[in-house]
C-alpha cells in the first residue's frame, strides 16, 4: 500500500496551508507504517497490555537496528570493510 497525498494544516489565524512535500512524504510513510503494524500484528500505539518498560524496550530495540542501519550505511559511504 502507497499513499500519496499533499497535507494541510489550519493557521491559528484560520488560513489554510499545504505542507511541503518532505513533510508530506514523512506523514505518508507514518500512515503507510501504522496500517501494515495493524494488519501484521493486530493492534497499533493505542494499546494498553504494555507498562512502561516494556515500552521503553521495544523503543530501544528499535533504535538499536537504527544503529545498525546507519552503521551499514556509513560503511557503504566510506568504502570501509566489515569488521570480523
């Protein structure tokens, strides 16, 4: 599934304006995100069977595959072999 559409946001002063389209891909890919999580795991972020720790560990491993992504990343770039 692909959504694209432009956004729009309300001025405190009542104008209506379309937002860029960075910002509009970014809110595309959230809304893309939240829908596949739904269908792959049946439930989304309004859930309530998590504590607080374990919200903070799914935060942690997610960002710990961030790392690995940049850090694979940076290695493309820079041309440097893999460490073994």
């Amino acid at each position: 599934m692909v959504i694209k559409e432009y956004h729009y946001a309300e001025r405190e002063n009542g104008e209506v304006v379309q937002l860029d389209s960075v910002v509009s891909s970014i809110i595309n890919q959230f809304t893309t995100r939240a829908l596949m999580g739904k269908d792959k795991y049946g439930v989304d972020l309004d859930r309530t069977d998590l504590s607080i720790l374990e919200w903070i560990e799914h935060a942690k491993q997610e960002h710990m595959d961030a790392i690995l992504y940049l850090e694979k990343i940076k290695q493309e770039i820079s041309g440097k072999e893999k460490v073994i």
